[in-house]
C-alpha cells in the first residue's frame, strides 16, 4: 500500500473510480477533500464512510434552497469538528474556499462540554440554548431544537447526528444517553458531550483558509485551481505566501489526471468501464469470462475483491463462483494492511470498482450490469438486469 504519513505530492492518473476513497482509509490524518457537485460529494462520503468506518462530513454548498436551514447546520458541524478533531475527514466545495465563514475560535468558545456527574445550573443551561441558535419545541427531532420536560432536557447539537437526553438530579447532570428523534427512545448511555451552536455569525475576514493547518492531507483536482481562486479573491490574496507553504507543508493528492510541476509520487488507476463493455459483449457467457478473467490475467493480484449490495446477493455471487473452482469467503470489512493475499465476496454499497498495484475491486454493476428493477411505464413492466437475470 502506498504511505501517506509523508508530506508532498501524490499524482493519480486515469480513471479512478473508488480508488481515492480506498486510499484515505489507511491514514488517520486529517483530511480534506475538495469537489464539485453535491453528487460527487455524496459518492465520495458513502464510499470513505465504508473504507474508513467513521463518519465523514460534508459542507453543503451555498444554494437559496429550501433546505438551507439544515445545510448551515451541517455546515457548523462540519467546522466545530473540523477545528476540534485531529483525524476528522470532510468533504468541501471548491465553490465555498473563498466564502465567509465563522472563526474557528468563535465555534469553540461558545461551545459547551457537558460531563456525567456535572453540577451545571438548569437556567443556564436553557439561556444558553436560547442565546446560540437553538429552538424550543415540545419534542427534539431536528438538529438545532431543545425540549424540556420537568428534570429532563433533550438537546438536538448540529456536531451531533443523534440527540442527547440530559437528566438532572438538583443541579447535577444524573444521565447522558443518546435517543431517536423518531421513537423518542433513549439507547446507549454516553459520559460527555459538546453542545456546539446552532447559529453562527459570519466574519468577513474569516475563510475556509483561516481552519488549515500544516500537516493535513488534501485531495484537489490540481493545486493551481485552488491558488487561482484564492488569488482572484481580493480578501484572500493577500495570504496566497501563508497559503502555499501550508500546502506544501502538507500531502497534496491530486486527482486531475494530469501530473503537475511538482515532483511526485505518480500512481496509475483505471476504472472498471472496460470490463463492462467486454462483459456486455459476452453477455450470454459472462461468468464464464469472468472465471476465466480471474483464473488466467488476475492470478498474480493480491487483492481481489467483488462487491454485492446484500448477503442475499453475496451469497449468490459466492455460488455461482463455486461453479467455475473459485473459492471466496464472504467480509463485510476490508483490511488489507498486513495481509500477503486476500480474494472474497464483500458486503458493502460500492458504486464504483478499480483495478490498480495489485488490488482489484468489482462490483455487481461492473460485471453484470444495472441492477434489476421493475419499472411501470404505460402499464408496461420493463426489467432491467442483475445477477438473477444473468445466470
């Protein structure tokens, strides 16, 4: 696998399909990843959040929409765990660099830690929910609203993606849990939390340039569009010098497809689009190509791994390799770090394979195409294929 505890440049050419996201899961780094659509942004997240196991942020774009009050909630959790949490990864958009944000100091400041067993005065508590954003309502389910009900208060923070229910006996914090804002029911029992605020001024002064820090790991379509659109922004040009020695002082993974001026590390990746066009053209004996795929050129790989969206699906994937001498086990995690060979079936929603330095990942859609749904269309039924239909 490729290190990414080094600073400096990593160049990924081709078409790379999840590949990028594969990469991140072996660092603990903090991690920004810069897009361009909401839909890029999406695949990424489900994708790093599969490899990774921790949730990964996004910051929404700056739209007039109608769920722009939930975005500034995402956005606030976004920079309160951006500014708090040393291995946070998030997604950012290219669009946002320039933006007006809120200090990172600011977020801090007017956050609030609560511990199991802490005396904390319940007025206090309530004014201060009032004074940073959050709405009263009679029950929590969205983020930035508060209850109360007698020695109980629920409380929705947008650094959250579940409420906290906060139980009082006197002054003293008695109980910590974590409840669904659907069924109202209260689960795991926590010992701490951050209660960060629901709304935030924006600072003219203050960019997403004023959270970066020597160190992280950013993931850009090229360095240059950055620097060209920080340097066409008459706020933030003036710290273009600070700028470029963060970044340089920090892993740079580009994913333009084009190697840049600066020396790098060049890692060559390809998606699996033309295994697709190849099985399309033996569409009557595709499981067969395919054995013979893994039998004869991929031999020599490592890591060969086959995505089905369920265990149902897993599991007939799995026999219909055994009818060709192929033996895989099924996962439901990847973990190849100390690990000589690993072939199998894995459970997961991969949406997009690759193929690269010896690791192979396919999924169901490369090898058989769309998956199968029923779609009405002037009382028609039209089919479209999956692995029942293939085999």
């Amino acid at each position: 696998m490729h290190r990414l505890d080094k600073n400096g440049f990593i160049y990924v050419t081709g078409k790379i399909g999840s590949f990028v996201s594969f990469l991140l899961s072996n660092t603990s780094r903090k991690t920004l990843f810069f897009y361009d659509t909401e839909d890029e942004a999406l695949l990424v997240k489900e994708e790093m959040e599969f490899f990774t196991g921790k949730e990964v942020h996004i910051f929404p774009v700056y739209t007039d929409r109608v769920f722009e009050k939930e975005d500034e909630t995402k956005r606030i959790s976004f920079l309160y765990h951006l500014a708090a949490d040393d291995t946070f990864t998030g997604i950012f958009p290219y669009s946002a660099i320039t933006h007006p944000l809120t200090a990172q100091s600011s977020i801090l400041a007017h956050t609030k830690d609560l511990n199991f067993g802490d005396t904390v005065f319940q007025e206090e508590l309530i004014s201060y929910l009032d004074e940073n954003g959050y709405e009263m309502t009679s029950l929590v389910r969205e983020e930035g609203e508060y209850a109360k009900r007698g020695s109980i208060i629920d409380i929705f923070p947008p650094s959250n993606d579940k409420p906290v229910r906060i139980e009082f006996l006197g002054d003293q914090i008695f109980s910590l849990r974590i409840f669904n804002p659907a069924t109202q029911r209260s689960h795991d029992e926590i010992e701490k939390t951050s209660i960060t605020p629901a709304k935030i001024l924006k600072d003219e002064k203050i960019t997403l340039l004023n959270y970066l820090k020597e160190g992280m790991i950013f993931v850009h379509k090229g360095i240059d569009t950055i620097f060209k659109m920080i340097q066409d922004d008459s706020r933030t040009s003036c710290h273009m010098e600070n700028l470029k020695a963060i970044f340089h002082s920090s892993l740079n993974i580009d994913i333009s497809g084009v190697q840049g001026d600066e020396e790098g590390e060049v890692i060559e990746a390809v998606s699996n689009e033309d295994l697709k066009h190849l099985f399309e053209m033996k569409k009557n004996e595709i499981f067969k190509t395919f054995s013979d795929k893994i039998k004869g050129d991929w031999k020599g790989y490592r890591f060969i791994y086959i995505f089905a969206n369920n265990l149902h699906q897993g599991e007939r994937m799995q026999g219909i390799l055994k009818n060709y001498d192929i033996f895989l086990p099924i996962i439901h995690e990847i973990a190849v770090s100390g690990k000589e060979r690993e072939w199998a079936v894995v459970i997961g929603p991969l949406r997009r394979g690759f193929r690269t330095d010896g690791i192979i990942m396919l999924t169901e859609e490369d090898i058989v195409g769309p998956k199968k749904r029923v779609v009405k269309k002037n009382g028609t039924a039209l089919m479209i294929y999956s692995i029942h239909s293939r085999t």
